[in-house]
C-alpha cells in the first residue's frame, strides 16, 4: 500500500506530527529507532512546557503513549526499524499508485507514500583528538545519564559550552567530588540562567579559552591535556572520567540522494511551512537548518509541517 505519510523519527517532532496526522485523518507510517530522541539520557527537562521536570526516559514513554493513543487503525508504529535510503520513484513493482511517490527503504523493509516528514534529529559528535578512539568507554563518554554514577565521589571533566555540557555538569554535581568544563572560548552558548546557577556551586570549576589535545590513560583514561587558545600553554587535568558535549550531527545521511543538505548535514527548509526544496518531502526539528533547535521547536516545526502536508495533500 501507499500511504498518506511517512513520518521518520520518534522525538517530540516525529511524534508531534503524528498526533496531528491521526487527527487529521491522514493514513500514516512511523518509523524510528526508538522513541524519545536525544532527550532520553536526561535525567532532568526543565524546558518541555507544561512539565516543570521530566526524565528524558519518561518524556519518550510519554510521547509513544500519546501518539498510540490517537493512532488507531489511521497511524502505523514501526518500532526498532532504521531507515537507510529514500527516493523518489515515477514507476515501481509496487504498482501504478506508486507513480510520483517516495520509496524508502529501511533495514527491514520497503514502503511508498505521497509525501514524507524528516524529524530524525541529531546524533552526538564525537571528540576527534588523540586518545579519544582508545578510551571511549574506558572513561570518556558521551552520556552521563548512562556512565555518571560510576564516578561518584571523584573529580570528573566535561568538555563543551553549550546547554548540554551545562546540564551534564549540573546532574555530575549531584555525585561527584567536582566538576571542570572546558571550553574553547570565554563565551557560552547555554542559557544565562543555566550558567549563572552553576557558577555558584563551589565544586563546579571554568577553563576557557581552551583546546583539549589528548586524551591521557593506561587500561583507563586518568586525565588529559589541554593548550590555551591564547598564549599556546599546555597543562594537564588529572581525572578519571570525561564527558563529552561538544555538539550534534543532523542525523540526514539516508536522504542524501533525495535532497541537497548544507554543508554541515542540515536539510534546508522554508521557515514558513517546513518544506524542502524537493516537492512532498518535509523536514522537522533538529536535522533542519533552523536558527534554533530544542524540543519545544521541533515539536513546533512539526505541527507547522503537518499542517502543510495536509493542505498539499488535499489540493492535489
């Protein structure tokens, strides 16, 4: 069968668009890895309105819950799939319907639809630095909800500046002896209020204006170097677990072929309604090249997009 839509990705934009596809009525198919997004390793959201603070595993079971709530025999769940490939297809063996329709493939099966929503998000970039291949997972890591208790009571670093390093210097606090967060420059992309509370907290220590080099160790990292940007001067942090949060990667590989990204992997879109330059194919959240992206606008972005996608649907 062909259906209405294709929605890929089970965060809150994937899942946003397919509550609103259910209640309008449009024969749709989700497919993701799992829900939740990015936000299942938080152990606390503060920003998802509405929920003062929600564990990331408790937002993704809300979000599933929500949508199979309205699904019905309108929205199919395909759970644990991962989509490898999309394309555009003017003629296939699934028939004469299939003309004009997307094909997408994923690890396990095949489907067609008329049009196609991406909001697969972003995944976590890794540290590219001597070191930090030998001793992922021998204390450097990249989820401090998974990997944080193992160093209680110890003197941990964090390496990035934006609101994720904030918030997983915020959670490390509750545990360890101290905290130090690195970062590039004496500038922070996390949220002022976020920064000014944690500078209060005297275990919480600042290096800016820094560059880390190498990641240190034997079986297991015991620390790592870092140069000044500024004057060239190498020192060295002794600490047995690092925390990685130094930005995201659009997860937008597998829609390589069907619609040009920037350079840094985003799929383009029209601000206004989500569209791509490519016609019945939208994109959400945190894959886009959106100014801003957090839960909430994803969501946003989404229930833009399907609003759309109706109107283009029933045109026709």
């Amino acid at each position: 069968m062909t259906y209405d839509l294709i929605i890929i990705g089970g965060g809150p934009g994937g899942v946003s668009a397919g509550v609103y596809a259910a209640r309008k009525q449009l024969k749709t198919l989700l497919i993701t890895p799992e829900f939740g997004g990015q936000s299942i390793v938080s152990e606390g959201i503060e920003n998802w309105i509405g929920t003062v603070k929600i564990s990331g595993n408790d937002l993704a079971k809300n979000l599933k819950d929500h949508l199979l709530a309205y699904a019905g025999d309108i929205v199919t769940v395909q759970e644990g799939e991962y989509v490898q490939d999309i394309k555009i297809s003017p003629m296939s063996d699934i028939g004469e319907e299939a003309k004009g329709t997307f094909l997408i493939k994923t690890d396990k099966a095949e489907y067609s639809s008329k049009a196609v929503l991406v909001a697969t998000g972003s995944t976590r970039r890794k540290l590219d630095i001597p070191g930090a291949k030998e001793f992922d997972n021998k204390g450097l890591t990249y989820c401090a909800s998974c990997d944080g208790p193992l160093f209680a009571d110890q003197d941990v670093a964090v390496i990035g500046g934006g609101n994720a390093a904030f918030e997983t210097s915020a959670q490390l606090l509750a545990y360890c002896k101290s905290v130090t967060l690195l970062n590039r420059s004496e500038e922070f992309r996390a949220d002022e209020i976020t920064v000014t509370k944690l500078k209060r907290n005297p275990k919480f220590k600042i290096i800016t204006n820094v560059e880390v080099a190498e990641i240190k160790g034997d079986k297991f990292a015991t620390g790592l170097t870092y140069k000044n940007i500024k004057t060239g001067e190498v020192d060295e942090l002794q600490t047995p677990g690092i925390f990685v949060e130094i930005g995201l990667i659009p997860t937008t590989d597998f829609a390589k072929d069907v619609v040009e990204l920037n350079k840094i992997g985003q799929i383009p879109v029209d601000p206004r309604n989500q569209q791509t330059n490519i016609k019945g194919l939208w994109a959400a959240g945190d894959c886009t090249d959106g100014l801003y992206h957090q839960n909430n606008i994803a969501s946003g972005d989404a229930v833009k997009a399907l609003e759309d996608i109706y109107v283009n649907l029933h045109t026709k």
